[in-house]
C-alpha cells in the first residue's frame, strides 16, 4: 500500500511539472517593444536605439534621444554642416520616393529616404528640380549648387527650368520671350557653345543668346612646359544666334572662323589648297611679307593667299615653294631644269 501511494505521488508531481508549471520564452533581440504607448527598438534587455534613424527590416526608423520612435510628419536631423529632412508614416518608417504633403510634392531618396532638395531628380525617365525646399519645382527656375568655396565665397552652379509639371526643359526652350537651351538632363547651357541639331549657337553666362557680336569664351590650354592656361577663343554670333563659320567680312576686315567648331582663326589656316595667316586680333593679313618661326617667310598678296612660284617684288624676283609657300633662300636651285641663285635675302642673283 506505501509503494502506491509513493508511485502515485510521483506521477502527480511528473503531471505538474509538465502541464501545469508555468514556463517562461526568452526574448530575443533586437525586437520591438512597446512601453508606456510609445515604441522602443531594444537592441538587448537595457539598450535601445536612440538619436538618430537606423534601417530595419529595410525600413529606415527615426528615434530621438530617449529612444521613441517618432512617427507621423516631418522630422528633421541636424549635425555638424548638414541639416536633413524626413518624413514619417503612421507606423514610423520613412517615406521613400514620392509624397504628396499639403498640396505639394516631394521626393525622398529611395537609398536613404532623405528628402532631396536643391538638385535635380531621375524618376520613370524624366529629370525633375526640386527647390531649396524640396518642394517640386514647376514653371521656375531652379539653381543647383554643386560646390561651394568656403573661404572665397564663390559657388559652382547650374540652372534648371521646369515646367508646370515639374520636369526640366530640354532642347531649346522659350522662357518669357527669350530662348534658351537644355541638356538631355535639364541643365542650362551658359558661357558656353551649343552644337545643336539646328546649328551652333553662342550662349551668354544668363542663357541667352549672343547676337550680332564677338563672344569671347576661354579654354585650359597648356604652355611648352605643361602648365595650364586660360585661352582665350572668340567667335563671332550672328541676329540669330548662330556662330560664324568659314570666311566673314567683318566691318571691312576678313577673318576665317573654324567650318566646325566656329574658332576664329589667330594664326593660319590652309584652304582650298591656299595658305593664308592672321593677326592675334584674327584680322587677315595681305599684301604684305610674313616672317614665321624666325626662318621662313611668305608674301601674302592682295587676296591673303601666300603666293607660290615666281613672284616680282619692289622690282626683285623671288622664288617661293609651291606646296609649302616659303620663300626660297640661301641657295641654288633647279627649277623647270634650269638653275637658280638666291640670296640671303631670297632675291634672285642675276
């Protein structure tokens, strides 16, 4: 009777054990937890993120200084030379792409959800400028800094113009009865040249064209020992816009503007099988002696082609090369098989 009794205390005590009691899960983090009606992610039992927004689940989170999840609007995050905007969803994440807040829109970094502002945006293939605001820009201008130089003070910027759905003019554009031309992307072209499809067209610091005028525009060049320089280059735009190119008889004077890229022409130039030179001012020289690299010379006649072949000057014969144009000199030569003295000077020697 004492051994039943003792195996049927056994199984009773086995019985509680197993089904009556309790048992108690291990948390396990980081995992949420909430306390107090406010949201707390709990990285351990007495550590929690805080200050900051963190990725989770590939949702980005802000929480302040306590460690509360912050939810529903704007929140900004400020530090040391940054001042970044966000916003936030009922259940705290941060809205990525596009969101429309109080009748406007705004764009949030698909990467990091940072509100953009002042740049231009890529989305569903068209470019769109976002203002200092991060409000979506529409029939305005919008100036992207891209550098800024702390100690001169002086900023490297571009323009963008968008229209009244947000994306950025390309191509040529008409903006309050003054033209304008954009990149594939949006940006304004300024100070610069424009080969178009329609021509090529010199364009002022503001966007606007340059018009019956000399432009003077500068390019890096490198002097004899590799350093960098500013070139100047002029052209010159006609009433349309558009740059000269080839030969343009300019208040009397010649000049020769590059057939492709418009250049004007400072130094020579060979054409039509005919070689002529130019002043710094890009002024063509004729009817005159030309002295180049200190040992050749040519003689430009009344057309500024450097003659070829014989030619009678100031009443003494001179023989001048045909395919290069210089000046023969110091020596005997063979032409059409009789020989030939010239002196020093290039004067034939009778």
């Amino acid at each position: 009777m004492k051994r039943k009794v003792i195996t049927l205390f056994l199984i009773i005590i086995t019985f509680w054990l197993i089904f009556v009691t309790p048992t108690f899960a291990k948390t396990e983090y980081p995992t949420w937890e909430l306390k107090n009606g406010k949201w707390y992610y709990m990285i351990s039992s007495t550590n929690f993120y805080k200050n900051g927004y963190y990725k989770i689940n590939n949702k980005y989170y802000i929480f302040d200084k306590n460690g509360v999840m912050r939810a529903n609007g704007w929140y900004c995050l400020k530090g040391t030379g940054y001042e970044d905007w966000y916003y936030l969803n009922a259940d705290g994440s941060a809205v990525t792409g596009w969101k429309k807040i109080n009748g406007l829109w705004y764009y949030f970094d698909l990467s990091n959800a940072r509100m953009v502002k002042n740049n231009t945006i890529l989305s569903n293939g068209k470019h769109y400028a976002l203002g200092s605001d991060g409000a979506m820009v529409t029939n305005g201008w919008m100036k992207k800094i891209w550098m800024y130089d702390a100690d001169t003070g002086k900023e490297s910027y571009s323009w963008y113009y968008a229209g009244k759905d947000g994306v950025c003019a390309t191509g040529w554009r008409l903006i309050n009865n003054k033209w304008y031309y954009f990149s594939d992307y949006g940006r304004m072209y300024s100070n610069t040249i424009a080969y178009t499809s329609e021509g090529t067209y010199a364009i002022a610091t503001s966007g606007e064209l340059f018009k019956n005028c000399w432009v003077k525009l500068y390019r890096t060049s490198y002097d004899s020992d590799n350093n960098p320089y500013q070139k100047a280059i002029w052209y010159y735009a006609d009433d349309d816009g558009q740059v000269y190119k080839g030969w343009h008889k300019i208040k009397g004077i010649w000049y020769y503007f590059d057939k492709t890229s418009g250049e004007m022409c400072d130094t020579n130039v060979k054409d039509n099988e005919k070689l002529y030179f130019f002043n710094s001012d890009g002024a063509m020289l004729s009817n005159q002696w030309h002295k180049e690299a200190e040992t050749k010379w040519f003689y430009l006649d009344g057309s500024g082609a450097a003659v070829s072949g014989w030619k009678l000057i100031g009443g003494e014969w001179y023989y001048f090369e045909k395919n290069y144009f210089e000046m023969v000199s110091n020596t005997e030569m063979t032409i059409d098989g009789k020989t030939y003295q010239f002196a020093a000077d290039g004067h034939l020697i009778q």
